[in-house]
C-alpha cells in the first residue's frame, strides 16, 4: 500500500487514513498534535473514484461495495502486519485514526476480528450490518461525529457505537454542533481520550 513511515519517540505508532480525495499527507497535523512523539505510519487509498483516492469502492455515496471492502480490510491488516516487521515497530502499539473512508476501513477491520487495542473513528459509518462481530471486550474506540452530518447521519453513528458496545467494546462518543468538517472540539477530546494509551 502507497504509504510514508516517520520515526517517533515511542513505541506507539498512529496509523493515518484519509477521507475521499485526500492524501498520505493530510492527517499528519492531526497526529502530530494527538501524539507528538508516536510513530506515524500514514497511508493513500489506491482505489479511485473519479481520480479521487479512495481505500475501498462504493456503489453511490453511502453505499459500500461489501465485497471490496472485504478484500481491501484483510489487504490493509496484512499490510500493518508487514510493515511492523519492515520498520521494526509493534503491531499491538499501533493505533489506527480514520477520517471518513478511512475510519470506515478501521471500522470493517474492528468488525471483523479484534484487530486493535485503541481506535479513533471520526465521521464513521456502519460497515457491514452482514456480520456477526467478534469479542470486543478488550477494544476501545473514539467516535466523533457532526449532529448535523449529511453524509453520515446520527443514526448510522448511533447504530454503530451500539452495535460496538454490544460486542463490549469500550466506546467514547463525541458530537460537535456541524456536519461532516472535522472541528477543533472533536480534536481535544480526542486527545484527551488518546492520552492513556500512549506509550
């Protein structure tokens, strides 16, 4: 996968996925912020709609393509497998931050076997309502969400944070007063609730 690996302090690597249209670069500020001295493992989704980088396809806005989301879930957890062999860092220290398409990855991953310790989904939808999930008991997950978002609305959000809590997942839920935009208020508290697991 197109990605870039920059060296920290910790052991803790933030692993970044952008939303539609963006790029590898686009959340290194936001990380830089949450966790100064963490690795950053960032990646750039390689499936494009109308030259926009995408992680997986969708059949129109809203509606995932299930079967690529499938393949691009267990390409992009094979991927981090690899890359804590290549660059020497620790698959259990890594903390996946999505935007959008992005966290929706995170999600599908989350949906599919207890693949992280700490998760930070921001705008997320529900992934895949076809699964059963596995035991989240040891998982914690950071959902921020607009009250008023036109591209995923509160109730996918409301259905999703409780769909993770019935797996047992520990899962902090934020809203800001806008729409899709990430805000200054869903950063700090995301901060906030990042702060224990940084190591």
């Amino acid at each position: 996968m197109i990605h870039q690996f920059i060296k920290g302090t910790t052991e803790t690597t933030l692993v970044l996925l952008h939303g539609t249209g963006g790029t590898e670069q686009d959340l290194i500020p936001l990380a830089r912020r949450l966790a100064p001295e963490a690795n950053i493992l960032t990646l750039r989704g390689d499936v494009l709609e109308n030259g926009m980088s995408r992680f997986f396809r969708r059949h129109a806005e809203g509606v995932l393509d299930l079967e690529d989301l499938k393949l691009q879930t267990e390409r992009f957890l094979t991927f981090l497998d690899d890359a804590a062999a290549e660059y020497g860092i620790d698959r259990d220290k890594m903390i996946p931050l999505g935007y959008s398409n992005g966290a929706n990855l995170i999600g599908s991953a989350l949906y599919r076997k207890r693949a992280f310790h700490a998760s930070l989904l921001f705008h997320p939808m529900v992934p895949d309502r076809s699964l059963t999930l596995p035991d989240l008991a040891s998982a914690n997950v950071f959902i921020s969400a607009g009250e008023r978002d036109p591209i995923c609305p509160k109730t996918e959000t409301e259905e999703l944070t409780s769909t993770l809590r019935g797996a047992g997942a520990d899962v902090e839920l934020f809203y800001h007063e806008g729409g899709h935009e990430l805000r200054m208020e869903e950063v700090e508290a995301a901060q906030v609730w990042l702060n224990p697991f940084l190591g």
